[in-house]
C-alpha cells in the first residue's frame, strides 16, 4: 500500500510540471491549489444506551463510551491544473484536473486515486452555454450551501450539509452533497439572469440502464445582491434510505428512488456581509420488498449562515436542523421515526496574513436525537464512527494558504 501511495504521489510530481509545458500552445493555463492542514480536539458523548428504543429505521443503539481524541487533517487540500483553448467563433475548449491529498500524512484522499476531485473536459459559448464530461460536484451540490465557513467548509467538520443533505440515519447513500464520476453537465447561458443546469451521471450498471444512474438539475436566479437556486435530484437504485436490516436491496426487481428539493436565497448586504438561507426536503424510496421491509421515508432540513468581515479578520457561523420526520413499511406496519432529528452549530474566526493566506478557529457542535447519526467526522479511521444518539463536539485550529 505504501509503495502504491509512493507511485502515485511520484505520478502527481510529473504531472505538476508536465501538463503546464503540454499546454504552452493554449491560454489562460493555470496551476493553483488550496493548503489547510489543521489540528482538531474531536469529541463523542452521550450514545443511546445498549438496548435503548430507537427509531424503526435506525440502527441498534450500541452504548457506545464517550471518547475523545486529537488529531491532525488536511480535508480536501489540493492540487488542480485548468486551461482554455480558443476555438474561434465565440467558441472555447476548457480543462481541469484536480487532485485531493493530505497535507498532514502526504496520502493521496479518495483511496488513493490520482485526480479524484472535479475533473472535466467540455466546450461551450456565451450563445449555446457549455458541455463538460468527467467527474463533478452535482448540480444540487454545487448551487446550493454557497455561504461556506471561511472558504473552506466543504468536505470539513464544519460543512453544514452534513445535516442539511442526508438522512438522520446515517445511510452513507443517501447523501445528496456529493461528487458524481461518469457526469454530464449542461450549463445554459444566462438569460435574463436565469441559468439553467442539467446533469447525468452513468450508473454504468451492466444489464440495467438506470441502476446507480443520478440526475441532478437546477436553476440560478441572480441580480445585485440577490442569488436565488432551486435545485433536484433524483438517485436510481442506489438504496440510501435504510439500515441494511430493513432494506430491500436484496430482494429480486425490488428498485429504490431518492428524491431530493433544495431552495437556496443568498442576499449579500455588502462586500463584507453575506447571509444565506438553505430549506431542503429528501425523500427515500423503495419497491418491491416484502411485508415489513422498508418503504418510505420523508424529512425536512434547513440551515443559515453568515460571513462578516471586518479588515483582516472574518468571522463566520451556521447553523442547521434536520427533523425527524416521518416512515413506512411494506404492509402499512407500524414505522416511527422517534429520535431522528439533529442540529449543527458553527461558530468561526479567521485572521488574514494577506489575501491568500489565513489562520483559524472554528468550534462545532452536532446534536443528535436519540436514534440519529448525524456525523462530521473529517476521518473515521482516527476516531470511528459514531452510534446513535451520539452528539459531536469539534474544535479546530488551522493555517489556510491559496495558490
């Protein structure tokens, strides 16, 4: 495994300085990168005791002992190349490849793969919009939860989408903040102030055209001040809404849909003030289980957020709530959702050395009703996954340099 990680690194070296010499012919080549290496105070309290009555669609409360740990992360620092080539006509070629590695342990982030991040190739004009292919944040991901903390929020401890995007059950499938591979956007021109968005990502599933498949479509609305986004997606067989116990995954022609709508309103009072607001509604689906198996499940999000800046220093905070909302299963059994509800709050700080550079704090903290696991843990390898009912305390100290 360490030999692997060697190679990769070695290959991403190469790449660093052989692609920008490879693009000499074409304009607007760019390298650039994101450093934040931080160190975090990670803490698990008050776990649903053993044998505790959880929600019909949890998973067993285990006891789990309260547990606390400090550690050293570097989520989503990376390493990117983009460029554009002139196609003449109004037209343009454009690339990106993007790579995400640990600043603190030098590992390569998604299992070692080389350019795991957004990675594309597309062509497009102002007149007819523009094509991209490869793998991309989905248009839900991307139009909404804009408001991040200090720039760095996504994919961190501190991103509110770990309540505002996925089930109280923790099912990892189910999440609807994620990057997508084998994906087609279209981005329409700006009309009026509307752009319209349409993505398609491959489930390439053999023998099945839809299983594993995601669409992801949405429209921005922005004049002044003003950024409005409403944003669908849809998640075709990909079995995100139970515990494997109740779900019908197994079961011979039984399919799942998970649906997913989010509004976004953004109002920027100045160049120094920004607040936003998120309402989201997910929905789980499954057919063709038998009696007793899981059914549905349908809850409602919401989350807000500030950035204020006041000279060198920014300071930032969110917060957000997923409610428990409601289940059934096959055969109209009964199905409650009974300590599925959670909360996030984000309170952070950062300095700037200049506009590229900054050191900062942050302090989070997720509640989780009884059954639920909510959970932002940056690494679970470090300091596991949490049980139900688990509340996760976080404070981070960390240096964030642009390039």
């Amino acid at each position: 495994m360490i030999k692997c990680n060697k190679n990769l690194i070695a290959a991403a070296v190469v790449a660093a300085f052989a692609l920008p010499i490879a693009a000499q012919a074409q304009s607007n080549v760019e390298m650039y990168g994101r450093l934040y290496p931080q160190v975090a105070s990670v803490s698990y309290s008050g776990a649903s005791s053993v044998g505790s009555v959880v929600s019909t669609i949890s998973g067993k409360a285990t006891g789990a002992a309260d547990i606390s740990q400090v550690t050293m992360d570097s989520p989503n620092s990376r390493l990117g190349f983009r460029g554009t080539e002139n196609l003449g006509g109004g037209s343009n070629a454009f690339y990106q490849l993007e790579m995400g590695f640990g600043v603190d342990d030098g590992v390569l982030s998604s299992a070692g793969v080389l350019f795991a991040r957004n990675t594309f190739v597309g062509v497009g004009s102002e007149t007819y919009g523009s094509v991209k292919l490869g793998i991309m944040d989905t248009v839900y991901k991307e139009l909404g939860d804009t408001n991040s903390i200090l720039g760095i929020s996504s994919g961190n401890f501190m991103s509110v989408s770990n309540v505002l995007s996925k089930p109280g059950t923790g099912v990892s499938a189910g999440s609807f903040h994620l990057r997508r591979a084998n994906s087609i956007v279209y981005t329409s021109p700006k009309i009026a102030n509307l752009t319209v968005l349409l993505d398609y990502s491959l489930g390439e599933t053999a023998g099945s055209i839809s299983t594993g498949s995601v669409i992801s479509t949405g429209a921005t609305y922005e004049t002044g001040p003003i950024y409005l986004a409403l944003a669908y997606e849809q998640h075709n067989n990909m079995w995100g809404g139970s515990p494997s116990a109740l779900s019908a995954a197994a079961v011979v022609g039984a399919t799942s849909t998970d649906t997913a709508m989010r509004g976004t309103a953004r109002y920027t009072i100045s160049s120094d003030t920004k607040v936003e607001v998120n309402v989201a509604n997910m929905k789980y689906k499954e057919e063709g289980g038998g009696i007793g198996k899981f059914s549905t499940y349908d809850h409602m999000a919401w989350a807000a957020s500030f950035e204020q800046k006041l000279g060198a220093i920014t300071l930032a905070g969110s917060y957000g709530s997923s409610a428990a909302g409601s289940c059934s299963v096959v055969g109209g059994g009964a199905c409650n959702t009974n300590g599925l509800e959670g909360s996030m709050l984000n309170i952070a700080a950062g300095y700037s050395f200049s506009k590229r550079t900054m050191l900062y704090g942050v302090f989070t903290q997720i509640t989780n009703g009884s059954s639920a696991v909510f959970s932002n843990a940056v690494n679970t390898v470090k300091v596991g996954k949490p049980a139900p009912g688990t509340d996760i305390g976080t404070f981070a100290i960390g240096l964030k340099h642009d390039f």
